[in-house]
C-alpha cells in the first residue's frame, strides 16, 4: 500500500532542509522499499508569490487526503504585502487544526559527540532521552474571545484566552501514557495549577485519566515555571512530558539547548487514529526558518532529517528503518560532521548538502 506524503517546504531554510530530508527518505524508498510517494506543493508565501493565494485549492486538498505532511517553516520575513485573511488561510496553525493534530511530540536526546564539547554540559546532558507531548489544537492559540480592542478611554486591551476543555485535556493526557508505556513508563504532567485555572483543571483530568487506567505508569505534576529550571539542570529525570499549547512551545525550545542546537530537534503532529487506524500526521523540524541563514546552505538538517525518521516509525509503520536513521545521525555526529550550528572551533564545517551526504553514507 502507497503511503502519500505532501511536501510543504514553506519558507527560509525551510526548502534547503526539506530538500535533504526528501532524499534521505528517497534513499529508504530506494533501498529498503519502503513505500513512499512524495509530491511537493506550494503554500504560504511562496504560494502567494506564484498564484496570489496562500492555501490554493489543490494544495488544501491534498494535504486533507495525504497519509502525511513533510514540513519545512513558515515565516518569511515580510508578509505585510500579504492581506490578513489570506495569511490566516495559509498559516500553519491552520493546517494543525484541520487535521487535527492534537498530539506533538518533540523527543529530546542528547548526542554524547556534542557534550563532549563542555564538561558541565556533559555531566548534566549526558543520557537526556525524553519526548514531550504539546498540545497543539487548543489552549492560548486557539481560545475565543481573542483580539485587540479599543476601550472607552481610547487605549487598547490586547486578549488571549487560555482554554481547556476536559476532552481536550484527556485526550493528550492518554496519548502521553501510552507512549511511557513503549518506553520508561514515567510522565510529567506540566501546569500552572497554583495560578490558573484551566491549570487546575488540567492536572484534575490528568490525574483522572492515570486512576482511570494507566496505574502501571507513574505520574508526577510539575510547575511550569520549575520544570523550565529542571530542563536546565536535570533533564535526565524526564521520559514523557505531557503539557499545553503555550507550556509546551516555550519548553521544547528549553529542552532545545540539551543538545546544542534548534536545528537539530525534530517533531510530529499526529490525529487521533482514523476508522482505518492510521493518524494524520505532520512532521516537521523544531526550528522556523531563519532568515538570518537563509539562502546559504549552511542550515543544519537533521531536525528535518529526525523528522523523517519519526515519519518512517508512525506512518511508515518501519520502525527498523527509523532506527537506522537514527542510528546514521548518531554515526555522521561521532565521526564529526558538524554544521555551522554544532561546530567548535577549529572544527570543519559542512554544508546542509554536505551533512545530509555524511548520514546518506553511514
Ligand atoms: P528560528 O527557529 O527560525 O531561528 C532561531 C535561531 O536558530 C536563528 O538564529 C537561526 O539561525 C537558528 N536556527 C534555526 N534553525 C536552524 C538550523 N536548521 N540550522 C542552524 N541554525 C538554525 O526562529 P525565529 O528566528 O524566532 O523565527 C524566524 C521565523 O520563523 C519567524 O517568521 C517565525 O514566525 C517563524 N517560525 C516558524 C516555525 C515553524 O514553521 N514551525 C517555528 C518557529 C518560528
Ligand atoms: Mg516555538
């Protein structure tokens, strides 16, 4: 059965890093007959610029049929010329939403050839192997009412709504508990319970859910503010981090420093499972598309590279060929290839092209 990936390379590095992870994944279609299709489409601003719309028709509708998405970034950095309502119309958030993608995972690992870089850091790193669990179709970034108001008195009131239902809690909390139980069988549930109230509820559900069914899996609740300290100076403590929308955005960006760059943590977006069992899925790198390198081919692609491998063991259903995808990156790093991101000094430097080359071949 063909499984059809649409390619969404999207803006900045985000075509120099997706081309790489395009042919790693072409190299397991080759190799390991591993079944893809891929087809590349246009949205957001590349697409505004070729068709004057953001989301054409045809692009829309291929994503809602794809088995997956293989995403680059968003975010060029001039979108005024752009109307609003089309750039909502080819956003990102947009796309989460109608797949709807409640789960993101972001696993953390931290490669011992980078630590070796800093004693502290390898001390402390060393043996990092967690995954977290964002919510990502409610919270902060979806809740109503939301927008910027004049008052009376003429100034303006800008408003985000945190919102939770106990559906859309539960569901991420089970997703989070299944996931322990492949692997260490602990989970951090992460609020802000002391001050809010959707935080509140968030750790009731939570707690529900594991009495519920999950008893064989240990849970503890964790402060969102501590557990950014604890990502910090004891990272090895955490399996599976489960929080919300905004906990989770800011905290996979803190567990990014783990292994010393933004560019080298993948992650997915995955539905709940469809009536043929599969999820929709959206698999993409960490990182947006810096434009501050963008155009040089000097990007570090393994965040999109891992993102493939994440693509290969939950849609392709190939876990053996995501080990060895994972596996190879680990290889290329211990034998020191270093893009501009990762490399100390005196260390030579790869390409995007080159870096790819270096995980191709091992
Ligand atoms: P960013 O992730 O694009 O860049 C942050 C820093 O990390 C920059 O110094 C950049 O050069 C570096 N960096 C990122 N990826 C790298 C890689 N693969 N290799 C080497 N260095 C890398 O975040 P920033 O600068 O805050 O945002 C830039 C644009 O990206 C904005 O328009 C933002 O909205 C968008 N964005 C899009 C995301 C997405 O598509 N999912 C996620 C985050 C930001
Ligand atoms: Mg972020």
């Amino acid at each position: 059965m063909t499984i059809d990936i649409v390619v969404l390379p999207g803006d900045g590095i985000g075509p120099e890093v997706t081309d790489e992870a395009v042919r790693v994944l072409d190299w397991f279609v080759q190799h390991r007959a591993v079944p893809l299709r891929m087809q590349r489409r246009l949205f957001g601003s590349a697409a505004w610029a070729a068709e004057r719309s953001t989301m054409p028709d045809a692009t829309w509708n291929a994503i809602m049929a794809a088995d997956a998405l293989l995403f680059g970034a968003t975010g060029s950095l001039d979108q005024t010329h752009i109307p609003p309502d089309e750039r909502r119309k080819g956003s990102l958030l947009r796309i989460r939403k109608g797949l709807d993608a409640f789960a993101n995972l972001r696993p953390v690992k931290a490669q011992p050839a980078l630590a070796e870089s800093s004693p502290f850091k390898a001390r402390t790193v060393a043996g990092t192997d967690m995954v977290i669990v964002r919510e990502l179709t409610a919270g902060m970034y979806f809740g109503t009412p939301r927008g910027v108001e004049t008052q009376p008195d003429g100034t303006r009131r800008g408003v985000n709504t945190h919102s939770y239902t106990e559906a859309e809690i539960a569901r991420a909390a089970r997703f989070a508990f299944e996931l322990a139980r492949t692997r260490r069988g602990h989970v951090t549930s992460v609020d802000k319970a002391n001050v809010m109230e959707a935080g509140r509820l968030w750790r009731d559900v939570v707690t529900e859910v594991h009495e519920a069914g999950y008893k064989d899996v240990t849970l503890e609740h964790m402060l969102a503010d501590n557990c950014a300290l604890q990502l910090g100076r004891a990272p090895t403590r955490f399996d599976v981090v489960v929080t919300d929308n905004l906990f989770g955005d800011l905290l996979s960006d803190c567990a990014g420093a783990i292994n010393g760059s933004l560019g080298m943590l993948p992650s997915a977006a995955l539905s709940a499972p469809r009536e043929d069992g599969r999820r929709r899925a959206l698999y993409e790198p960490v990182h947006g598309s810096a434009p501050d390198i963008a155009g040089k081919g000097i990007a570090n692609p393994l965040g999109a590279i891992l993102s493939a491998a994440m693509l290969l063991r939950w849609t392709a259903n190939a876990p053996a060929e995501a080990d060895a995808l994972e596996a190879a990156v680990q290889a290329a790093l211990d034998a020191g290839a270093r893009t501009a991101d990762i490399a100390m000094p005196g260390e030579t430097v790869l390409s995007t092209r080159a870096m790819a080359d270096a995980v191709i071949a091992a």
